[in-house]
C-alpha cells in the first residue's frame, strides 16, 4: 500500500488517470487519487495517514487528514460503519463532517486529528476506514520512518506552529495534537461566539473554523480570518442548524501554504451542546 505524499493509492493495485471503458469499472481502492480527479460533486473522500510524531512521555501521535474531491460539496458520515477506526480503542475522535477542496492556498484537509499510541507500538496499526461512494476506503497508521514528522517546530524551515487558547483565563495548548476545552451550549438558530487567542511570533496567523462532527449544517460568521499581529484574537460566530452534540475545529498556522510542509499548525476542538 503506498501511502498519500503527495498522491495516494488505497490498494496494491495501481491505475492510469485514462478513463475507463464502459467495460471496466476500477474499484476505489485500486484507484489512484490525486487532483486530476477533482469534479464538484459526486466523488469520494479519501482519509489519509499524514505522518506521526513523537511525544515527550515516550508515546507517539499519528496524524489523519482527508482528501475530499470534491470542489463544491462537502459530505457528512456519522461514527459507526462507514466511518470508524481499527483497533476499536483509537475510534471516535475522526472527523463526521468533510469540507469540500479548499479554495485557496492549500488543496486538502492536513492533519485534522491525531490518535495517540503507547510507548510499546512499535510496528502496530491504526486504521481509518471511510466509505462516502458506497466503496469503504482504508488508511493505516505507522510509526514508520520516513514519515516523522516536525513537531511543534522544524529548524530547517525556522517555522513554529502558532501556540492558542480558547478561553480567555484557560490553558495554552500548540501542536496537532491539540486540545478539547469545555463545552458550550446554545440554541439552535442562535449565534455561538467563538473565539481563539493566537501566540505567534510571526506578524500575522491564519485561523480557520469548521464543524469536525456533528449531526447538522453549521453556519459560521466567518470561517478564515487572518491575525494581523503576533498575539491577537480571531472571533467568529456560530449556528447550528439541529440539535445535538457538535465539536467544532479550529486550526491555527502561518500561512496555509505551509500545511504542503507538514509544519506546523495547531489544532483545537470546542464540544457544543445545541438544544432546541
């Protein structure tokens, strides 16, 4: 199985970007997939194994992010069969909500969540299966080698992923791994201000705000905003369309152009309770 950076395979099986005859029908997992395959609508997500790093207590993190090809539409998977992870201890914390192709600056989802593995791993395996076109669509995670990655800083590039809060009296938190705050509760219809506190010693930050689960449609006041100082605030508003339990995503890096360098943003979840 070769592993996406920057294309990836889902199979041993590897085919041409020539359309097949009405004869032949190639499987998804037999596919490859890269932006030669993007439409509006009407194709699949494709989870991705992003790389791992290494944590100071001697566990590790392995990074997902996802492929949508979609350049119009976004999809929405609840947990459970067509969206769950292997072995069952790691599952839960994988996207249900899958924004369509970015429209500037970067062209897939980076590393959206991570699992965290024990000490003892070593050649272990989690695996992200998704099926959005009625084909399910598998990635493993490895600690493997080539794929370590930079973390919360490369000395090569002199990039350092932007440190943040999501309250303003609450812990700081930098890095993919992240952190889930306490939760906030609102109506449906009304709006929920969210807002992150950025550290960062670069003169401006990206900041970008997404449903990662949920079970409806969620409108943002403004969904990307840029941080004109090296510690600043991004606030934004919220509503949700149904009741529930939401968690919401927000990412923090330099410039969305660096997320094709692996490094270095900083994720952070807020769970939302919306009632009627």
């Amino acid at each position: 199985m070769h592993l996406w950076r920057p294309s990836v395979v889902l199979a041993a099986a590897v085919c041409l970007f020539a359309a097949p005859s009405e004869a032949q029908v190639i499987p998804q997992e037999g596919r490859v997939f890269n932006e030669q395959l993007l439409r509006p609508s009407g194709q699949a997500v494709v989870p991705l194994f992003e790389g791992w790093f290494e944590n100071s207590d001697g566990t590790s993190d392995i990074c997902f992010g996802y492929f949508n090809l979609n350049t119009a539409e976004a999809l929405d998977v609840p947990l459970g069969p067509d969206n769950f992870i292997e072995p069952s201890e790691f599952d839960g914390m994988q996207p249900t909500h899958f924004d369509r192709v970015p429209e500037a600056g970067y062209r897939r989802h980076f590393c959206v969540f991570t699992v965290t593995v024990p000490e003892d791993f070593a050649q272990g395996r989690v695996v992200w299966t998704l099926r959005t076109r009625g084909e399910p669509l598998s990635t493993p995670g490895k600690l493997l080698p080539p794929y370590y990655l930079d973390e919360p800083e490369t000395g090569g590039r002199g990039v350092v992923a932007p440190v943040l809060k999501l309250d303003a009296d609450g812990p700081e938190f930098q890095g993919r791994t992240g952190l889930t705050v306490s939760p906030r509760t609102v109506a449906v219809g009304d709006p929920l201000t969210l807002t992150v506190w950025v550290d960062h010693p670069a003169p401006r930050s990206w900041v970008g705000w997404t449903v990662h689960q949920g079970p409806g449609h969620v409108e943002f006041g403004e969904a990307e905003m840029q941080v004109e100082q090296a510690d600043g605030t991004a606030t934004t508003t919220a509503r949700f369309s149904k009741p529930g339990e939401y968690l919401v995503r927000v990412q923090s890096i330099f410039s969305t152009t660096s997320f094709e360098y692996h490094c270095c943003w900083t994720n952070g979840y807020i769970p939302v309770t919306v009632t009627r």
